[in-house]
C-alpha cells in the first residue's frame, strides 16, 4: 500500500512536471545527414523557450510516411517539402505565411518558389546550388589548367584525365534523383523561343502543345550523359551518392555531379580536398553554361496543426534570434535564405557567391515546377536511357508519356 | 434435444468458436480489399479530402495504355518461371540429399534454412553492397572476368541476379516442404521398386515422385503465388532499375501509388493483379491435383 502510493506520488509529480513546461511541436523532416544539426537546433530552442520540437528524421520513405500522417489526422505541426509543384500538392494542408512577421527578413528571391499568387505558402529552408564538383588537386596534378565550359572542353579534359589514368566522372547513376539534376542542367537556358521563361514552359509541357521529341536542344542532354557515362568506369550504372562522395573525396575520380549538400560527405570522408565547381555545359555554348542555383527545400506549417503557433512561433526564433540567424551557415554549413547571414565556412558555398558575383549564369531549379511525380518518373526514364534499355527516340517518347500521364493525373 | 436442435447447437458452438478468425481476417484482409476495389474506380492522389468517380477509366487505361505495366508483366512472368523451375528443382535436389544418411546432414539443412529466416529487405542490401563493393574488391584480389560484369547495372545481369537472390533465399523453407514430403514415403514401396529392377532414375520418376506430388503442388502453389507477387528483394537490390529493366508487377503498383501519386490507378492495378494470381493458381492446383497419387 505504501509502495504504490510512493509509486503514485512520483507519478503525479511527473505529470505535473511535465505540465509545467512549453509545449510541444512535432516536426517530420528528411535529409536524414542533418540529424545532428536538427537536434542541436532543438536542444538549444528548449533552452531559449521552453517550447520542445519533437522531431522525427526520414528519407526513402519521407512522402510515404507524410501522405499517411496527412490522410489519418495525425498532422505534424511542421514538415518539410520541395518548393514550386509542391506549392500545388500540399495547398489543402500548408498555411499562409504571407502575414507573418518574419517573412520580411528573408532573401526576396528565395521566396519565389514559395509564393503562389501572392501569398507564401512555405518557409524557405535552405539555398543550394549544384553542378560539376571537380577535385582541384586531381586537375592540378593531371595539368588540366583551364577549366571546361563546353561539351566538348569537356570532352577533351576527359581524354586528358584517363590519359593519366585517372577516372573521369563517378556517375551517380544508380540514383533516379541524379539524372534529373544532371540532365536538365543541360537544358536549364531553354529553347530560344520561351526566353528563359519557365512558367510558360512548363505550362506548355503540361498542355501537351510542347512535346520533349520536338525540343531539338535534348540532344544536348542525351550527348551529356553519353559522355559521363563513357567517361564513368566500368560500372556507370552501380555508382551511388555514397560512391560519389568517397571516389571525389579520395581523388579516385575528378568529376561528380553533385550539390553542396555533398560537401559534408566529401569533406568527411578526407578533410583536406580541395573542391570547386565546374559550370554545366549547354552544348558548346559557353556563354549560357552555368549552375543551378535555388532555394528548393522548403519548410511548411500546417494549417490545422494542434500546436500551430507554437510552430510559427519556432520560425520566428529560427529567422531572428542569434542562433538561428547563424544555424544554417556555421552548423549546417549550406546557405542561409536569411537576409543578413553569414556566408557558410564551405568551399561550394564560397564557390557559388564568387561565381555569381563574377556573372556566371545562375538558373533556377526549374524542372520542380514539373507536377509532382515527374522528377522520379522522367529520372527513371533517363536511366533506363543510360542503361542502354532505350534509344534516344524511344527515351523521348517515353519522357512525353510519361509526361502526359501525370500531368493528366495531377490536374 | 430434437436433431433439429442439436444442428442448431452445432452450429451455434462452429460459428462460436470460429468467430474470432473470421473476425479478425474480414477487419484485415477482406474490408480493405473491399476498399481498394471501390476505389479503383476512383481518381485520388493521396492528399485531395475527396476522391473522384471515374467510373471504369482506370481499368481502360490499365489495359490499353500502360507500356510500363506490360514491361512489368513480361518481367514479372519470365522472372516467375524462372523463380518456381529453379526453386523447387534445387529444393527437390537437395531434399534427396539431405534425406541420405550424411554426416553433418543437420548442419547442413539448417545452413541452407537461415537465408528464409531473414528479411528480403535485409538481404536484398546485403547482396546489393557484395555485388557493387564485394565484387569490385573480389576482382582486385583475384582477376576472376566474371566479377568485373556489372551485375546490378547491366539490364540482363540484373534479371539473373534478381532471380538468384531470390532463389537463395527461398530454397530453405521449400526444402522443408520437401523433406517432410519424402519422409511420407513408406521405404518397403521404394525397396519392392529396388527388388523390381528398378535403377534410381526409374525408382525417383515412377514411385518416389508421384508419391510426393502432395508436397510438390503445395510448394509450387506457394512459390509461384510469391513470385508472382515480388516486391521486397527487387526494392532494396536495384529499385526496379536499371531504368525499369527489373521492375515487377508489385513495384510497378507501388510507384503508381506513391511515386506518381496515383492511388485509384495503383489499386485497378492491384486488382488485376489478385485476379491474375487467382487464375494462375487455381489453374496451377487442378492441373497438380489430377497427378497426385495415393499410396
């Protein structure tokens, strides 16, 4: 009797205890990479406030999980998603953030991913960039001098590269996400005709009066992934994200394709490389090669969240206080879209500011705009082109089929 | 008690204690078929509050325009075929081994018993990092040509490895399968066969087969209704790839489902598949059934 009452006395202390603290904010992200960063965030923000974030960290399976939390009731008070077409996927479930005070301190552009008809919908995370990373010593010490800005400089560094019997490129292949950013960095200028216009192309995409078999620069596309895949080894089709990392890392290959999300695997698995960005060749155009430069990942608050200002109330730390000004550049080391923020101590970071200071093209992550679904479908389409499963024409129509059919589906 | 009343006790007493099964299978199995049939004639992405009738338009396109769906079909029979031959000739093969007086005769069945014990997701990584890294550092050591292939990259190569991770992993229940069959065998009508004159070839074909044709029906039922279903092992090996060159049917589902958010779609499709594996495997028992042999 006394046992249990000693048992029950703890108990409702606890309770109390528990009571008596903030209140508690659940949080579904991915980039499973972050997770340290993500904690130490949380950790400090109990600290500052009180208020707890209950994180959970996926990847694979990241829009399985959020779909059925979304469907069952059991939103999260905060999750994350890509900008642009998930504007259209998620808008019965994001809230408007347009009115809330610390919209006013992020970088304008990164919210046009964000923004739908004035209103912003979505908490811009972080700003990335990606391209060809190149080991710098591996160039130095192979004599390449001047970096390659056309295909076929590309080309010629390539042959230079084996010729010393170094590998080229470590593909990526073996990755569906990899061809998409990779490919469409090809096409990231547009055809003539649209201008750089990128709402109308891909309005005209989803209408169907704008087929892939007719957009004449996807040659480009398909010469470029012939030439990393020549350029890649003697197994183009098992190459990983993982493989990627630790080949450019150790100076096994030269070349990667890649984002300065990549730099933390990089610089962890050998602390001293040296890496920079090459520009994406369009052709053999040099003025038009650049690299994509955007801020895709994106946080949202959910409308009917339970704990809805406490998340908002979370951002506003996040955007303002002194920790979460300095996060994203010294913690995570990517790009902050925070007016004011430092620039991150990375080498890709650095790279990217220098490059756009100097006027190298910088083009927005456009095929996001694509409707939810195509990254994978038309990615998958592409590497069976790589595999060899398929013929340039047979992998165009397959890219507008596949195309037409979720296209079809998502309206 | 009149009979009438004891039939009724009777039947009172079966639904009773049956109740719970029943149950539990309607809940699980049968109510959420019964939803993915009604909402295979509906159009719905996974997040819009209301899906939408369609009526047939999902089971139209399913046939006549999804080049995806037949790639995955051809793929997924030819795999099948391949998976329930090669399956259950190995299982028979080594069950008469194993059913010889060996030494170590144990230890070896539980050997070829373990990969069924662990997951296809677990071995399906497992096999993906020893065909990519274990084969590449393999070739370096040894210069053996066959490792320097690229197994999971080649479309070809890919097929054969899908199928013979598969076939590892599952040969050890139907060894089981097996060797309880032949244990069924009453040993004086194989030895009268042996006192006939009959050699071995003609003792396993003319008295031991047809005697385990039994356990033979049962295991391909079950091997052929698994690989017609296969999802886990091609998942974590190559995720359908290269491209679609090793997507089967339930994959093929799942990416309709979650990857192009089409559930309506994805559950037409799943419906085909159940009625696919429904005719192949009542068509698969008959034929099974007519040779089965009582001893």
């Amino acid at each position: 009797m006394k046992r249990s009452l000693l048992a029950l006395a703890i108990f409702a202390i606890a309770l109390g205890g528990a009571a008596a603290q903030g209140k508690t904010v659940t949080v579904l992200f991915y980039s499973p990479e972050l997770t340290q960063q993500y904690d130490d965030m949380a950790a400090e923000y109990q600290k500052e406030s009180g208020n707890k974030l209950d994180l959970t960290v996926l990847q694979a399976d990241y829009p399985t999980v959020l779909r059925a939390r979304l469907n069952s009731g059991d939103i999260p008070d905060v999750f994350m998603s890509s900008a642009y077409a998930d504007n259209d996927t998620y808008k019965d479930y994001v809230y408007d953030l347009s009115n809330e005070p610390f919209i006013k301190d992020m970088v304008p552009t990164a919210l046009t991913g964000v923004t739908v008809n004035g209103r912003v919908i979505g908490y811009p995370f972080l700003v990335q960039s990606h391209s060809f990373i190149y080991n710098k010593k591996v160039f130095r010490d192979a004599g390449i001098t001047k970096l390659p800005t056309t295909l076929k400089e590309l080309e010629a560094v390539c042959v230079q590269l084996q010729s010393k019997g170094i590998q080229p490129f470590a593909t990526g292949f073996k990755e569906w996400w990899v061809l998409p950013q990779t490919a469409w960095q090809a096409l990231a200028p547009l055809p003539a005709s649209y201008k750089g216009d990128y709402s109308t192309f891909v309005a005209d995409l989803n209408s169907g009066k704008l087929k892939f078999k007719n957009i004449k620069e996807m040659g480009q596309v398909f010469d470029l992934l012939d030439l990393i895949k020549k350029y890649g080894g003697n197994k183009p089709m098992e190459s990983d994200f993982n493989d990627q990392c630790a080949s450019l890392a150790t100076g096994k290959v030269a070349m990667i394709h890649q984002g300065n999300w990549a730099e933390d695997t990089i610089m962890k698995t050998n602390p001293n490389a040296e890496i920079g960005y090459l520009v994406g060749p369009v052709g053999n155009e040099a003025a038009k090669s650049g690299i994509m430069f955007d801020s895709n990942q994106t946080i949202r608050v959910a409308k009917d969240g339970k704990n809805r200002q406490a998340a908002l109330d979370w951002l506003n730390w996040l955007t303002t206080s002194a920790y979460g000004k300095a996060w994203i550049p010294t913690m995570i080391k990517q790009m902050s879209p925070i007016k004011g923020a430092v620039a991150p101590a990375a080498q890709l970071a650095k790279e990217t500011s220098a490059m756009i200071a100097k006027g190298v093209p910088s083009y927005s992550w456009y095929y996001q705009r694509f409707p939810s679904g195509l990254e994978q479908g038309l990615g998958i389409v592409l590497q069976g082109y790589c595999a060899g499963q398929t013929d340039r024409a047979r992998t165009l129509d397959a890219l507008d089929q596949t195309y037409a059919k979720i296209a079809k589906a998502a309206d | 008690m009149t009979v009438l009343g004891k039939r009724i006790a009777r039947g009172v007493e079966f639904a009773a204690l049956t109740l719970p099964a029943v149950a539990a299978i309607v809940v699980v199995v049968m109510v959420p078929f019964g939803m993915s049939v009604v909402n295979s004639f509906m159009k719905w992405n996974g997040l819009d509050k209301k899906p939408v009738f369609i009526g047939l338009a999902n089971y139209v396109e399913l046939f006549t325009d999804d080049p995806n769906l037949i790639a995955a079909l051809i793929f997924t029979l030819f795999f099948t075929v391949a998976m329930v031959v090669l399956t259950n000739v190995i299982a028979l093969l080594l069950a008469l081994a194993l059913n010889q007086p060996l030494r170590g005769r144990n230890l070896l069945r539980a050997a070829f018993y373990v990969p069924n014990i662990i997951s296809l997701i677990v071995i399906g990584y497992i096999w993906r990092f020893i065909f990519s890294k274990g084969f590449d550092s393999m070739y370096a050591a040894t210069g053996f040509a066959p490792l320097n292939l690229s197994w999971l990259g080649d479309p070809k190569l890919a097929f054969a490895s899908t199928v013979f991770v598969s076939v590892w992993q599952a040969v050890g229940f139907y060894l089981v399968i097996y060797i309880a069959g032949l244990q069924t065998i009453p040993y004086d009508i194989v030895e009268a066969a042996t006192l006939d004159g009959a050699g071995p070839i003609r003792r396993f074909f003319d008295v031991t087969l047809p005697l385990l044709m039994p356990s033979v029906t049962v295991a391909v039922f079950y091997s052929l209704s698994n690989a017609l279903k296969t999802f886990d092992v091609i998942f974590s090996l190559t995720y359908g790839g290269p491209g679609t060159a090793t997507t089967s049917i339930a994959l093929d589902i799942y990416k309709t489902a979650f990857s192009d958010s089409r559930f309506g779609y994805g559950m037409a499709k799943s419906v085909v598949l159940f009625l696919l594996i429904l005719v192949v495997g009542l068509l698969q028992i008959g034929f099974f059934k007519k040779r089965e042999v009582e001893s």
